[in-house]
C-alpha cells in the first residue's frame, strides 16, 4: 500500500484523542458502518525511522533522543515542560515569544516545536505560518490554555500535529509527541469531536470572521498583535524594523478590511482570536 498502514480501529477518536485528519501524505479515512474511524499512519522517512519516542539515524546506526524546541512566555511553565520531557526528549533551546521562536527554529531545525498560542510579539499561530513560509518542517504540538473550538480548527489547518490544554501536560504531552514523531495527530480529548467535525466542514461553511482574517497580510496580522498588546506606533516600527508612518498605514489597512474603528476595537478583535490574552 505504498509504505502506509492501517492501525487498529477506534470507536470514537475523542476517546483516545486522536483526530484522523486526511493530510496528503495520508492514504484517508477508512469508515465503516459502525462509524468506527481508522488510525492513520504516514510513510517513514527515507533517511531515518522513528521508533519509541527516539530516532534511529540510519548513516551510523545509533539512537538518538529527537531534539525539541520549547516556546512559552512564563519561565516557570517552560522549567516544567523541560522537566517533564527530558527523560526522552533533547530540549535544544527554548524561547519566550514568537519572534525568538522563529529566530531559534529556523536556525536549529529541531525535530519537534512545543509552543504556546498566547505569546506575546508574535503569537504561536502566526510563528508557525511564518517558519513554515522558511521552509522549516518540524512537527508542532501547541500546549495551549486555548479550550475554544475555532482557534484548534485554524491550527490544525495550518499542519499541526498536536493540540495539548496546559492542564493536561502531565498526562497528555509525551504522547502527543510520540504521536506526531510517528506521523499521526493528536488532540486532546475533551475538544475532539467538535474540532473533527468543524474540520470536515466544507469552506462555503466557514465563518465570515475567517474570511476576513485571511485576507489580512502576514504584516497586518503582527501590527494587529502588536497594537492590541499596547505597543506605540513608533515601538512597533522599532519591533518590526520599519517606520512609524508604515505602521499608521498598516493600522489603517486592517481598520479597513476588518469594518473597525478604534485601537479599543482592534484590541477585542486580537482577543477574539486569541493573539492576545485579556488582562
């Protein structure tokens, strides 16, 4: 079957939190009568397979723990995720917002990305758009305090393999990483099925909110951040390295396409789409 195989069936993919998801590297869902889904697997890679949470480098033959990238804006959260996975896991390097996330994954390449939405300069969602536009191919689990529906949908489109709430970490996060590792997806369970079916949606059913948010620019998208943690037009310019005059012109732009007309409004907006956390 082209180096894909089917795994053992599950009744209800909230149960085990594992959401088969089509991507194009996977052969598709298998449904039966009884509505029991398929657990999917992806191809190995050609130059290296992955076995029990390690990786075997097939040009020396030696196991080697699988390198990880932490991202999260509190100290104290990301000394607890490292605590929590080093056992198995290299944790490389770590970064306190999405700009130095972006600096440190393009630069290392780690295997896997264990990030936050809620970060401040550059939130997770807009980090991974970005790295992945690089060219960088690390697996992403987010480990989020995010329970809401639509902002797990728009980061399993964008590629992601795991979806972890913070307070399941200690229960859930290793296996989301195996999981991803091995080529499958994860998602906590409690969220599961309502995430599945708002991805199995047709696009005519999205919102008229997403439509909006994707016509916003990849500039647009870390002003509107920037704007609605407090940030000054000139310090956004020094941020993004670009003039204070450019970012009155972004703001007006995003005031436009997103019918607002205040920075208070903009601010609820970045809230609603969890760019920022509301104090």
């Amino acid at each position: 079957m082209g180096g894909h195989s089917l795994r053992s069936t599950v009744r209800d993919p909230a149960e085990w939190g594992l959401l088969p998801i089509p991507r194009p590297d996977f052969i598709g869902q298998n449904r039966a009568g009884n509505g029991n889904l398929a657990r999917l697997t992806a191809p190995f890679d050609n130059q290296k397979t992955r076995y029990a949470g390690r990786r075997l480098d097939t040009s020396g033959g030696c196991m080697t723990k699988p390198r990880l990238v932490l991202a999260d804006d509190h100290r104290m959260v990301r000394e607890g995720i490292r605590a929590l996975l080093e056992p198995t896991y290299e944790v490389v390097a770590e970064a306190e917002n999405g700009r130095e996330l972006m600096r440190i994954a393009s630069k290392l390449r780690p295997d896997v990305i264990v990030a936050d939405i809620g970060m401040p300069m550059l939130n997770g969602l807009e980090a991974i758009r970005q790295l992945q536009n690089r060219g960088v191919k690390s697996k992403i689990v987010f480990l989020t305090m995010h329970t809401g529906v639509e902002l797990a949908v728009e980061a399993f489109r964008l590629g992601i393999s795991g979806y972890v709430l913070k307070v399941d970490a200690s229960e859930e996060l290793t296996r989301a990483i195996k999981e991803a590792l091995d080529g499958r997806l994860y998602i906590t369970p409690g969220i599961a099925q309502d995430v599945m079916t708002a991805l199995m949606e047709s696009p005519q059913q999205e919102s008229i909110n997403r439509e909006l948010w994707s016509r916003l620019t990849a500039r647009e998208r870390e002003v509107l951040q920037l704007v609605a943690e407090g940030h000054k037009m000139a310090e956004i310019g020094e941020i993004l390295h670009i003039s204070a005059r450019t970012v009155e012109r972004h703001k007006y732009n995003l005031t436009d396409k997103l019918k607002l007309h205040t920075t208070a409004e903009l601010t609820q907006y970045a809230i609603k789409h969890g760019l920022v956390t509301p104090p």
